[in-house]
C-alpha cells in the first residue's frame, strides 16, 4: 500500500424478494436503497447501481461537500428511472 493511501471495504447484505411480477431488491443496513427487476441478471445490476449511488453520496459527504441530493431522493430517482425503462422496454417488445 502507497504511504498516505488508505482504502475502506464495506460489506452491506442484499435481500433479493422474488414475487410473481419480478424482484425486489433492498439493503437493511442502508435507509431508503431499494431496486427492483424483471430477472436474477438485472437485479444484480440494479443492486450495484444502487450501492454505486449511494457510494457517491458517502464519498461527497466524508469530504465534507455535501451532496446536491440527498441519498433517499437519489435512491428514489434511480428506482423511478429504473422503472421508466422497464416500461418502455416492455412497450418495445
């Protein structure tokens, strides 16, 4: 390791729901970060596009920026967006 570099790992549980129209997915440890898909592929990445917001957000917070957002109106407006696409997605089809 570099001197002056530090690095932080962090393990957060997912909790995948499956239900008769897709899964739900949420992290307990983390307030307000939910997804949901259609598959098992599409949830693994909509789970990490989660964690990938809300690690931004962490990130701008611990530099004392501050973030625009707050992390459950980020989380609000991935899972909208997400849902967004599926919709068209299955208009396409």
């Amino acid at each position: 390791m570099e001197k002056g570099y530090m690095t932080e790992s962090y393990v957060f549980p997912a909790i995948f729901e499956y239900a008769d129209d897709g899964i739900n997915i949420w992290f307990p440890d983390i307030e307000s970060a939910y997804t949901s898909a259609h598959n098992d592929e599409q949830a693994l990445r909509n789970a990490e596009d989660v964690l990938e917001v809300w690690k931004a957000v962490y990130i701008l917070q611990k530099a004392n920026m501050g973030p625009r957002w707050d992390v459950n109106q980020l989380a609000g407006m991935v899972n909208n967006l997400q849902e967004q696409v599926s919709t068209l997605k299955r208009k396409l089809n």
